[in-house]
C-alpha cells in the first residue's frame, strides 16, 4: 500500500487533535497559523509546505488530556519540554517524519535560548514560528466556537498581541 506523505500527516494530525478532547483542532490552527506567518514573510512553496507538516505535528509528544490542558492553561508552562522531548523521539523512530524532529524539540524554548543553542539557524526561526503561532492559538481558543473565530476577537486581538511580544 502507497501513502503519500501529505495524507499520512493529514491523518495523524486529525488524531492527535483528538487528545485535547474538549479543545480539538489546535495542531490545524497552529499549522494555518504559521504557514499564514511564513506566506507574509515570502518563504518559499516547498518551505511553507514543510512548515505545515511540522505545525500540524508539532504537539505530537503530547499523550495525555492533561498535559494537554497544562500546555493550554497557561502562556509558559515549566513541564513543557517533556512533551517535546518525546515528539523529538517518536519523529526520529519514523524515518519518513524525522525531518520534523528538531523543530518539535525545541518548539516551546523563547528566542534568548533559542541563539545560545548550536542549531541550524533554519532550525530556531521554524521552532520559533510554530511556537508564535502555538502560543496565539492558546490565547484565542476562549473566542472560538466550534470551529470558527466568535466576533470578540475584533477587540480582544490588540490585547493578545500585547501579550505575546
Ligand atoms: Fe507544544
Ligand atoms: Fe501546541
């Protein structure tokens, strides 16, 4: 049997968004979110493709509804490297995925460390995107309903950019 990679991914992102079971969804808007981000930056095709991928993957080290919640909780969360760590791990164990393992490690580490780390330069800006737009999707899950944005965000939105720079 033939997958392409596109579908393998599609379809274990759908998955993994069940673990937040009442806040569903996050790794598509975290992928949408950044691949938006990446589009106004000029990336190239093949490099917003990529980015996508890594997006809707990103939380794949997270096993646990309340891990989960943890993470969504709260802006910074001290324990939040664990699920990183295992993401790392369980991309490097699937070679067709494992290109995505070092943006999943470091994910939720601020821009200050992200430099004093020897990584690719390309390795920081991507894990540092995915968590820009990890960290937005936090502050609007309150305003949306079902899957779309409610209206409050025409007035919240100020305040959330606020908070994250
Ligand atoms: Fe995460
Ligand atoms: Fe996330």
């Amino acid at each position: 049997m033939k997958l392409s990679l596109q579908r393998a991914i599609t379809s274990l992102t759908s998955a993994l968004d069940f673990v937040g079971v009442d806040e569903v969804h996050h790794g598509k808007r975290v992928a949408l979110m950044a691949l938006g981000i990446a589009s106004e930056l000029g990336w190239d095709r093949a490099s917003c493709r990529d980015l996508l991928y890594a997006g809707m993957l990103h939380d794949c080290g997270v096993s646990r509804t309340r891990e989960h919640r943890q993470l969504t909780e709260t802006l910074e969360w001290e324990g939040a490297e664990e699920h990183c760590l295992r993401g790392e791990e369980f991309l490097l164990a699937c070679p067709p995925l494992a290109q995505f393992a070092p943006v999943v490690r470091w994910h939720h580490t601020r821009w200050e460390q992200l430099q004093r780390l020897a990584i690719p330069p390309d390795t920081r800006l991507w894990a540092n995107l995915i968590f820009l737009a990890d960290r937005a999707d936090v502050l609007l899950a309150p305003y949306f309903s079902g899957q779309s944005l409610k209206n409050e965000i025409l007035w919240e939105y100020p305040a959330i950019t606020r908070r994250i720079g």
